[in-house]
C-alpha cells in the first residue's frame, strides 16, 4: 500500500517562502505522475503542480513562477518549494498521484500566509 506524508507547511507572511515534502513508500516516485493539491475549505481539492515520469513539471497559472515542484528518487521524495507567498496561498497541501489515485491521502499540511 502507498503512504503518503506531507510535512513543511506552517505560517509565514506575505512573500515569504516554505518549502514542502512528501514522503512516499509503497511505490517509486519516478515511476508515477505525482502532484502537490491544495484544499481550503468549502472547495475541492485543486492540483497546483505536477511531474512527469520524464521530469517535465507542469503548474497552475496562479502558481506559475513562484512554485517549483521537484523530486528524489533515491530519497522518495516529491517537493514543493513556495516563493513570494501570498494569503490567497493559504490551503492544506496534500501529494498524490495525477490522477489521485493512491488511497488513503496523506493528513496534509497546512500553510497559513499572513497579510
């Protein structure tokens, strides 16, 4: 079974930076399209960025040059590193495959960006 662990969110002010990480076990990250979604409540969850199983990394147009997704094979991680954070950012992050096909989804983290 894949688990999934999200860790590195928390709060920070307007144009601040954090960076997230999923572990994941259970499976190869180079092996599946993986990608970061977020949530905020009364919405469904949104996929802001994605990675290939060639590398190619595709974004959502609000996060476009500011969010970079990457991943380690060897350490079976999938990243999301955050720059020039703004409140409307503020969402729990979650990992999965694109599509979402890995059950249970992790607890996610939560990322706060204060004005």
């Amino acid at each position: 079974q894949v688990q999934l662990v999200e860790s590195g969110g928390g709060l920070v002010q307007l144009g601040g930076s954090l960076r997230l990480s999923c572990a994941v076990s259970g499976t190869a990250v180079s092996d599946n399209v993986m990608g970061w979604y977020r949530q905020t409540p009364g919405k469904g969850r949104e996929l802001v960025a994605r990675i290939s199983v060639q590398g190619f990394t595709t974004y959502v147009d609000s996060v476009k040059g500011r969010f970079t997704i990457s991943r380690d094979s060897r350490k079976r991680t999938v990243d999301l590193q955050m720059n020039n954070l703004k409140p409307e950012d503020t969402a729990v992050y979650y990992c999965n495959a694109d599509p979402p096909r890995f059950k249970p989804w992790g607890q996610g983290t939560q990322v706060t960006v204060s004005s």
